[in-house]
C-alpha cells in the first residue's frame, strides 16, 4: 500500500489551507468521504498465526460537482481531507501555496457564508445565530420566521470580519454590517428581506428538519424574569432597572422591543458585547429614522454624530460605537454551549462597576472589592505587598476597556553598572503579550528571547510601554528612568506608572494635556489622546464635590486630635481600646475590619453600603483612601476607629451598594456622609523586620538601640538628636530608663512617622511625668521636620547624635553629604551610625522562609544580591562601610571605631548591622561657633514637649 509522504501542504495561520479554500468555492457542494483501512503489519511474522494488526490508516475522497479525487493513506483523518482537497486544487490549476492571491473576492466570500446561515443544517447547530433562527420559527402570523438583520452583524463574527474587509468602517461601526448583508441577501437566492430590515428565508425548511432542531428544545413553555438596566439618552435622565418578561419559546427581542416601545421588532440593534469578552451583556436600542435610512441608502453614517439630540452617549461608551436613542442593557442571548436561551440579571450595581472599571483606579478596586477604601497604590514595592491585580493585569484590562490595542511592552535590560561607569551595550527584546505571534525583537544584536528571564544575573532591567488606538495610532509612550533588578518589577512598576497618569486624567477629566504629560518619562500624543477619551468628560462625573457640604462637615467635626499635623484633612475620630503598643509603619501589611455606612445627617438612617471582614493594605503608599490610612497609622492591634467623611464620586457609592434603589433614595433626598467602623486586626512587619526579629533575641532593633544606650551611659550626654527618627523607636527607650539626658531631639522628612513618634513621646513623657520617673531628668523633647543634609544651628555641638539604619535609605552620594554636614556643621561630641551589613544578608535570607514564600521564581543566586528592604538605595559590606567612616572621620578630625550588633566581629560575615562610634577628637572653637541667628533654621518643629509647661 502506497502511503502519502509528506503530509500535504498546512498553511502558516494567515494562509488558508486548502481544505478552507475548497470551502470558499465550493461551500456544501464539496463532500468529503474517509475511508479507514488496516494498514499492513510491520514485522509480519510470516509463521503466525495469530493476527497481527497494523496501524490505522485513512483516505478521503473529495466528490465536487465537476470531478472527484481520492487522498493517499495518511496517518491522520485531516491529513487525508487537505491531501485530496489539495489534490483537487491541483486539478482545477490552483495553487495551494499562494492561496492568499486566489481567496475569492470578499463579496463571495460574504454570500457564501450567508448561503451556509440559511442552509438547513445550520438549524440545528450550536451557534449563537442559529438560536435566532430557531426563536424565529416560534414566531406567529406575518412575523414567522422573520429575524432582525442587526443580529447578523454581532452574532456571527465571520461574517463581521468578511465584511470588514469589504467596508473597514465596520471596525468602528458594526451595523455597517446591515446594508452589505442585505445586499447580499439580495443576489443571492437563499433569503429574502424585501426592503425592510429583517430577513426571512427563502423557501421553507423542510418540516423534520424543523422537527429535530426544536423538538430538542423546552416542551412547555414557561416565563422568564430578568433584570436589565434602562439607559435614556438624555443625561438628564436617570440609569433605571427594568425587568424584561421572555417566554421560553418566545422571542426575546420582542420582549426587549416592547420595553424599548417599538412596535417593530427588526428596528432594534444590538450592540457588540459589552464587559468581560465572554458575557452576552448587550446593549439594544430603537435605531432613529434618519439613521436607518443613512444606514440602507448607503450614506456615509461612519462618523459619529454625537451633536444629533438622541446621541446615546453612556451607552456607546460602553459599546464603543454609536448609539442613538434609548437603550437596554440586558445579558441574553444564544450560546456555543447550549440551544437554550441563556440569560443572566444585570443590577444597577453591574451597570455602575461597569462604569468604574473604565477607570483604572475602579478596575483596581473592583479586583480588591473595597470600591469605597482601596485606592490603586503610588508604588509597587514588593509582590507580597501589592493586593489586588497587578499593575501590567490591570493596563491590560485598561485597554480593553477602551477598545485599544494590547499594550506593548519592550524590556531593556543592561548590565549592572559597576560604580559609575554604565556599561554602553543594551539589550532590548519585546515581552511578547496576549498576542503570542509577536516575537520580533526591536534590535537585532544582542537580542535575548522572550521566557529566558536568566539574562544574566547582573543584568537590570526597564520596561518601555507604547499604548495603540485599535487603528494603531499610538496614543501614550512611557520611557522609563529606573532600573529594576528583576525583569517582572521593571514590567509592574512601568505598567503602574502608565496607570497612574491615566488615573490623574480621570480623576481631573477637564485639567489640560500639557500638565497631565508634563514628566519627562510619559509622552502623550494630545490628539489622539483627546479622540479616545473624548466621550469620558460627559460620562465620569468624579469631581461633583459639593464644597459647601464639606465645609460643613468639617466644622461640625473640629481636628481635635493633638497628633495631627496641620495641612491633613481629616475629620475627628475617635479611637477605641488599650493601646497594645503594635501599630502599622511604612511598609507593614496593615489588616483591618471595616464597615462603611450612608448616613443621612440628622435623621436616624443608616444605610451599610460596604463592608469587609479582613482587608489587608500595605501602609506608605496611598492603598487606601487618606483618611483611612492616618486612622489606621494612629491605631494600634486590637483598637477600633469611628470616623466620618464626605461623599465620593456617587458612581463609587452606588458601585459599592448591594440596594441601589434604596441607596438612591438616601442620596438624592438627605444631606449624607459615609460613616466607617473599622478595627485593626494585625500588622505584619516588613520584610526586614519580620527577619530581624526571627532571627534575633533580643530583635535586632532592639540591639541597637541598646548598644546607643550603652554609649549614652558612659558619655554622660545631657543633649542628643536621633537623626532620621522615624517612629521614634529609640527616643521612646530612651525614656523607659533613667539617664543623664535632659534634651532629646528627633529629626525626620517622613511626616507620617513623626507623628507616629510624637504619640509615642507624648503617652510616655505624660505618663512618666504623672508618675515622677524614670524618665524625670528630661526638660524637652522636640521633633523636626527636615532632612539631615541640610543643617540647622539650632542644633549645634550637642553631645550625642545618633543615625540608626537610616543612610541606607538615601542615595549614596546624599549619605556622604550627610556624613560631612553632620561631622562639620552639627559637629557632636560622639555620633553613632548604623547601617545593614550586606555581607549577611545571605545568611538572613537563607533563614527565612517567608523569604521563600514571597517570590518563588527567584533563583536563590539573584536572592543574594537583593537588599533587605525594597526602600533600601543601597547595602554596604564591611570593607565599603569601613572606608566610608574612615576617610570621614580623617577628613573632619574625629576618631573612629568600629562595632556591631548580631553575630560577632570574628565570625564570618562579621555582624549583622554596621556600627560606627566617632568622636570628636578637638574641643569646639567658640570662634568657629556658627552664629545661630546668621543661619537659616532649616527644620520646621511639628511636636514639641517641655516639662516647664506641664
Ligand atoms: N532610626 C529609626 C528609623 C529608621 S528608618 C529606627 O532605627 O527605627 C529610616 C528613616 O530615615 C525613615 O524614617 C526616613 O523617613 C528617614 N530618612 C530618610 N532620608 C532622610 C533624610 N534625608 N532626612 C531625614 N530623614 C530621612
Ligand atoms: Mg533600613
């Protein structure tokens, strides 16, 4: 038995094979047959006697009208179907291979495909067009068998795309799609439309064809209730909820047709699906007059008219082509999966996430359902951290949304600089996205393939991202400045930066281009911009603030708090519970229980609009609403908090709100105010810290602040300043022993924490001060706002400064100017500096499984380089630290001496955190003295405490 060689030709994806081909001419007149047969055994063993069988194998033959050809022996049924449908390419003088050139002219193409809806097997199948055909036939009198031809634009999407490629227009606007198929309708002989906008098959289907499609159907027919969203095109007007009544055997677009009070049911169009790409969530609506008769004379209706008073302008922002008139929306419809219309309800509520998650920041809150606390975060810090979508899921659904292009992101990657010098050579490669068929990189050299993320382990990493309108018009390009260590946060700290700008244009719809694209990093392409967004100004309505009810609210909720630095909004709470001492800082998981109220002021009502049983929020970095986050900052573990605040965006309110009806009422009759209840479950420390206190015992903070304590005790220091004090950690140790100290000073740019630490101070000294001890000898405690590069002369020659862990979190070069402002300026007696030890960090991170836990598919190697805490610019080994302090303390006339806490000097890699204690080795000049009334008071106090005014 001869058996086909080569299989025959399968064309490359953008080709068609030849079976497509035949299709495309021949439609059901080409019928294939198969045939299998046994093939020969292969080691026959001419003694046995049992049978041996060998393979199976098949051959097809193709019967056309004209002539038949019969395949070869293939291995594989559809080898065999493309052999002989090759073959009788052959014979009518065609070429598979350049099939492109042959594909019969689109408008072919067109009447064949209907031809095949109208043939009488189509009845039966799984198709969501055939349902329609199937409803139809339910129909009664002159309507029997009639189907609205917009259905025909959006439930068969071949025949969308053969008529795009007769009409391009059709991309922007489906119903392009009616007069082509009309016309087609009418030179072909299948169906029939009569001038009118509904279709109807030509000759009857024969009557057990009609038998067996619908026999498969529900029997006894019963009613259906569901509820759609009703969408007047005046924006005057309000979205309503509407319920459509459809019998099971019935037609649903008649139902729709009467809640739309059209007598005729072909005049409704349908519109694209709407929302996730697999919902049946459609928009219909009662075309105008004039636009029917634009759209069948053949009048050029492309262009939007949205001056024309019937403009349906939130519903084709939701469709994303025109929509005029008054409309449904409504999840109905036939499926692939089943004859049975399937149909879903769609609430007020679904209409109003639909409409937030057009923004990104609505998309975000969506993914975290906390529509009323999550805010999308400012920084990507850590996977761990990030809750909710990441920022690339979120882009993408973004421009989804939109109906743009997938965003196209391009990795460079660089090797790691090697101290200043930057290495010339980059390499590029394209991350292919979604659309898998894009592999080409943008440089030929030094290219690394998508999916190899071991580009070499010293390489870094940025993410360029372009933004495409459909019609590949590119609408925002984003060049980044930083480098990332890790290909995957290169890719969401980019993708967050696009997000962030497109959030700052939603949230301020009418603020100009100019000042939206003003950083360097982002390039927006103002007139493409402004046409795709063009309709969201008429539709987003989130800055309707009403100023006077705030101002109200605000005086009749006076900031009493004393922790409050002025300049933060924030009306009064009220914090409840012992304070257990375990409060959230920068870079803690803060996990909270919440509920949110709509209260009617001065009535009794209440209406819970939201609510969460745990919602875990990273602190620092805007993941929830302000107000929210200076609450949770001032609570510690076990507390709970009341607090009020003014409306939002009443889409976020009603987005939120299981009972829109009721909810409306409150809102549209009363003054209201949100009312949140929360309780502050756990705080889960930073990375760091969480390993910090696993690891050692005491916690190696701890350790730190013991070793400055030591160093007070022996140099009977009466003043000291805690240079970068953040919560004031050490300041408040300080006050639970006795000790020679009578000023203690805190300097810090965060002012989150140092009002963290004025609480701190202020419980404490209080407390103490009521009691008399220990911390009796201290007459003030002052903190300040400000950076220690900058000098303050009142703060001159005190007689211990203390800097612990907090250069790390400065450029390098910023940490030298401090090292000098701070040895020539300040000049203290002794100074103190700590500082991670990167040596250790292997140890630290072999240690802890959390570590593990928090990015598995980092190689254990690239681990290593990584720093303790994603704030960290830089980690220094022993050798780096020691040059650091000792070429400052030479060049400022201090001495130097080196220590350390965890671990032991002697065993390698030496301790875990850096010490360094200098001291001053000349006695102060007066001459030298900085006049303090000459120099200019860089820091500003925000808290101030002395005993005298107790
Ligand atoms: N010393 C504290 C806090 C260490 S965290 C402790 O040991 O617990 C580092 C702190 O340095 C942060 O609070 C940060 O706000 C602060 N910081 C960083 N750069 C600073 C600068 N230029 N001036 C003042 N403080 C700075
Ligand atoms: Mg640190």
């Amino acid at each position: 038995m001869e058996m086909g060689g080569a299989p025959p030709v399968v064309a490359k994806k953008t080709t068609h094979t030849p079976k497509a081909i035949i299709h495309q001419k021949f439609g059901d007149k080409a019928c294939y047959k198969v045939e299998e047969v046994q093939g020969d055994t292969q080691n026959g063993c001419p003694g046995l006697a049992i049978p041996q069988k060998g393979p199976c194998l098949f051959r097809c033959s193709l019967q056309l009208p004209e002539f038949s050809v019969v395949s070869e022996y293939f291995k594989r049924k559809k080898d065999a179907e493309q052999s002989a449908a090759e073959k009788a390419l052959r014979k009518l003088g065609v070429d598979p291979a350049a099939s492109n050139s042959i594909v019969r002219e689109p408008w072919d193409e067109l009447i064949s495909r209907l031809s095949y809806l109208f043939a009488d097997e189509f009845l039966s199948s799984l198709h969501p067009l055939s349902g329609h055909f199937r409803a139809a036939l339910q129909r009664d009198g002159d309507l029997y068998g009639l189907i609205p031809v917009s259905v025909f634009a959006v439930c068969d999407t071949k025949l969308g795309n053969i008529c795009k490629s007769i009409n391009p227009g059709v991309e922007s606007n489906p119903f392009l799609v009616i007069p082509l198929v009309l016309k087609a309708a009418a030179s072909g002989s299948f169906a029939t439309s009569e001038g009118q906008l509904w279709m109807r098959r030509q000759n009857p289907y024969p009557p057990e064809i009609i038998q067996s499609s619908i026999s498969s159907q529900l029997s006894s027919p019963e009613s259906i209730w569901i509820e759609a969203v009703y969408i007047p095109y005046s924006l005057e007007k309000n979205v309503e909820s509407l319920t459509l009544n459809v019998s099971s055997t019935g037609y649903y677009l008649d139902a729709i047709a009467r809640k739309l009070s059209l007598a005729d049911t072909s005049k409704i169009l349908v519109s694209r699906t709407v929302g996730k790409a697999s919902s049946e969530m459609r928009l219909y609506f009662s075309a105008p007059e004039w636009y029917l008769v634009d759209l069948l004379s053949d009048l050029n209706v492309e262009e939007v008219n949205s001056e024309e008073g019937s403009f349906n302008a939130r519903a084709s922002y939701f469709s994303g082509h025109a929509i005029y008139g008054n409309a449904i929306l409504a999840s109905i419809g036939y499926t692939w999966r089943s004859m049975d219309l399937f149909h879903e309800d769609v609430s007020l509520q679904s209409y109003y996430r639909l409409l937030i998650s057009k923004i990104p920041s609505g998309v975000y809150k969506l993914s975290r359902e906390a529509i009323l606390t999550a805010e999308l975060p400012m920084a990507f810090t850590t996977r761990a951290n990030w809750k909710g979508s990441f920022p690339r899921d979120l882009l993408c659904s973004f421009c989804r949304q939109h109906r743009l292009s997938e965003p196209v992101f391009s990795m460079l990657s660089t090797p790691l600089k090697q101290s200043s010098e930057v290495s010339g050579s980059c390499k590029r490669l394209k991350v292919a996205e979604s659309s898998a068929e894009e592999t080409e990189y943008r440089n030929g050299a030094g290219v690394v393939p998508h999916g190899n993320e071991s580009v070499g382990l010293g390489d870094t990493f940025m993410c360029e991202i372009k933004i495409y309108s459909k019609l590949q018009d590119l609408i925002i390009e984003y060049s980044p400045k930083d480098s990332y260590r890790k290909h995957s946060d290169a890719l969401q700290n980019s993708s967050l930066r696009v997000l962030l700008c497109l959030n700052t244009y939603f949230k301020e719809l009418d603020m100009p281009l100019e000042k939206l694209a003003s950083a360097a990093d982002i390039h927006i392409y103002p007139e493409k911009f402004a046409k795709t967004f063009a309709s969201c100004p008429s539709i987003h309505n989130l800055r309707q603030r009403n100023e006077t009810q705030r101002e109200r609210l605000l005086d009749s909720n006076s900031i009493n708090q004393p922790y409050i630095m002025p300049g933060h909004e924030l009306y009064s709470f009220n914090i409840k519970g012992p304070d257990s001492g375990t409060s959230p800082s920068n870079g803690s998981l803060a996990c909270i229980n919440y509920v949110a109220f709509l209260v009617a002021e001065g009535e009794h009502m209440k209406e819970r609009v939201e609510s969460n049983d745990e919602f875990e929020f990273e602190i620092g970095v805007g993941a929830v609403i302000p107000h929210l986050e200076v609450v949770v900052t001032q609570m510690s573990v076990g507390q709970s908090a009341c607090f009020n605040m003014d409306l939002p965006p009443q889409e976020l309110i009603l987005a939120a709100t299981g009972d829109p009806v009721k909810t409306i009422s409150l809102l549209s009759s009363k003054v209201c105010f949100l009312e949140y209840s929360i309780v502050l479950l756990r705080v889960t420390e930073p990375l760091e810290d969480r390993m910090e206190q696993a690891l050692f015992s005491p916690p190696l903070s701890k350790q730190r602040v013991g070793f400055a304590l030591q160093h007070i005790k022996e140099s009977s220091a009466a003043t000291l300043i805690d240079f970068g004090c953040g919560s004031g950690s050490l300041l408040d140790s300080l006050l639970d022993f006795p000790t020679s100290l009578e000023k203690i000073v805190g300097v810090d740019i965060s002012k989150k924490s140092l009002s963290r630490a004025a609480k701190l101070l202020h419980s404490k000294l209080s407390r103490n001060s009521d009691a008399g001890e220990p911390s009796g000898g201290i007459k003030s405690a002052i903190l300040y706002e400000g950076s220690i590069t900058f000098f303050d002369p009142r703060l001159y020659g005190f007689d211990i400064g203390t800097c612990l862990e907090v250069i790390e979190h400065m450029e390098e070069d910023q940490a030298c100017l401090f090292g000098d402002v701070v040895l020539s300026y300040f000049c203290p007696k002794v100074l103190i500096v700590s500082t991670p030890n990167y040596e250790y960090n292997a140890i630290l991170q072999r240690s802890n499984p959390s570590n593990q836990e928090e990015d598995p598919d980092e190689t254990s190697q690239s681990q290593a380089c990584r720093f303790r805490n994603h704030d960290h610019k830089f980690e220094w080994t022993r050798k780096q630290f020691n040059h650091w302090a000792s070429n400052l303390a030479r060049k400022h006339n201090y001495s130097v001496e080196f220590s350390g806490v965890g671990g032991s000097a002697d065993v390698e890699p030496g301790f875990a955190s850096h010490m360094a204690v200098f001291r001053r080795s000349v006695p102060l000049e007066t001459d030298n003295h900085p006049n303090p009334v000459d120099l200019i008071r860089q820091y500003e106090v925000v808290w101030e405490w002395d005993r005298s005014n107790r």
